[in-house]
C-alpha cells in the first residue's frame, strides 16, 4: 500500500515538474515567434506539448503490463478510434489547410486541445496489450 502511494506521488511530481518545463519553453518559443515571425515551432509544438501527458499518466497500466507473461501486441481498434482522430484534430487547422468535419467548437476552444493531447497519448499507451 505504501508502494502505491509513493507511486502516484512520484507520478504527480514527474508531471509537475513537465508542465513546468513546457510552460518555460511555452514562453521562449513565443517570444521567439515573436521576434523572428516565424511561428511554425510555437503551433508545432503547442499541438504536440502535453502528449507526453498521456503517456505519463498511462504510465501506471504499462508497467503492470509489462510484469505479465507474453508478447506485447498493439490494439489496432482503439488507435484507430481514438489516436489517429486526436491527430486529425490536432493537425487539420494548422497543418494542413483543408476543410474540416471537425466542429468549430472543437477547433477553436483553446483548452479542447489540450484535452486532446492528452488522450492520445494516454490511448497510444493503453493500446499496448500483452498477450499470452
């Protein structure tokens, strides 16, 4: 139980400690941006930051997979119905510049991002399955 504990507090530092270290390099590239008016790094980065976050957060069910006898497989459903969407949405308004099926509401809500970011990364780490 102590172990569980000590665990998650690790695990709550190592993503402090992240979205510190994004936030910092958040504010260079903007200013960076900003003086050279080049802001492809900036968007670039801003659409890729807190996928980390995901994996960090899957972190957990990986190392309990990987104590289990057998052969590591990816689940092709769950990349197919929820990663490569998050990277659709991710990538259409900035990227690629085409119409999208994406509502507007998604595309423009500056928090959806994120969001976003967040469970692909954590969806990319679960689909990691170990099969006997």
């Amino acid at each position: 139980m102590k172990r569980a504990y000590g665990v998650i507090l690790g695990q709550a530092l190592f993503v402090f400690i992240y979205l510190w270290i994004v936030s910092y390099l958040f504010q260079i590239l903007q200013v960076k941006a900003n003086e050279m008016e080049s802001f492809y790094s900036y968007l670039l980065f801003g659409q890729i930051a807190y996928i980390p976050l995901g994996f960090i957060m899957g972190s957990g069910y990986l190392i309990r997979e990987w104590k289990e006898d057998g052969r590591f497989k990816v689940n092709p459903l769950l990349i197919a119905l929820l990663v490569v969407p998050a990277l659709y949405i991710l990538s259409v308004p900035y990227f690629f510049p085409f119409h999208s099926i994406t509502p507007a509401l998604i595309l423009t809500n500056p928090s959806a991002g994120t969001v976003i970011q967040i469970m692909a990364g954590y969806a990319l780490v679960r689909s990691i399955q170990k099969k006997k």
